[in-house]
C-alpha cells in the first residue's frame, strides 16, 4: 500500500504546472487525477507516475478499470 505521506505530495505530472494535478486514490489501485482524468496505475505499491501511462487509461471509465491493474 502506498502511504499518505506520499499520496499527499504526488501530482499528475501533466497538470501540476497549469493546475493543481490533485490525485485521488481509487481501490488502492490507481491514482485519478481530478483535473484532466488521467488514471495512473499503483503496481507492486509503486505509482506509475508516466504521462504515456495515464494517457493509455484516459477513456477508460472509473468503473472499468482492472484491479488490480495489468
């Protein structure tokens, strides 16, 4: 499990220089950002923090996410 010492510093790499890039944990399984939707994946408790990464799973509904991630 990734701890809340790190979670409350982790931003989306994408939006954090024109936005805030908040992260919001989902299932204990991937990292969603609230400004731009972007869904990073958390594999062996480790944020795969990659905007090619959150790109693959932008589309892709909250709900339909695999978890744990593949």
């Amino acid at each position: 499990m990734v701890s809340q010492e790190l979670l409350d510093i982790l931003r989306c790499p994408a939006c954090v220089r024109d936005k805030g890039g908040e992260l919001t944990l989902h299932q204990d399984t991937w990292l969603i950002c609230q400004d731009c939707g972007r869904k990073y994946p958390i594999k062996e408790d480790i944020p795969v923090m990659l905007i090619d990464e959150g790109d693959q799973w932008i589309d892709k509904a909250v709900e339909d996410l695999p978890v744990p991630p593949q």
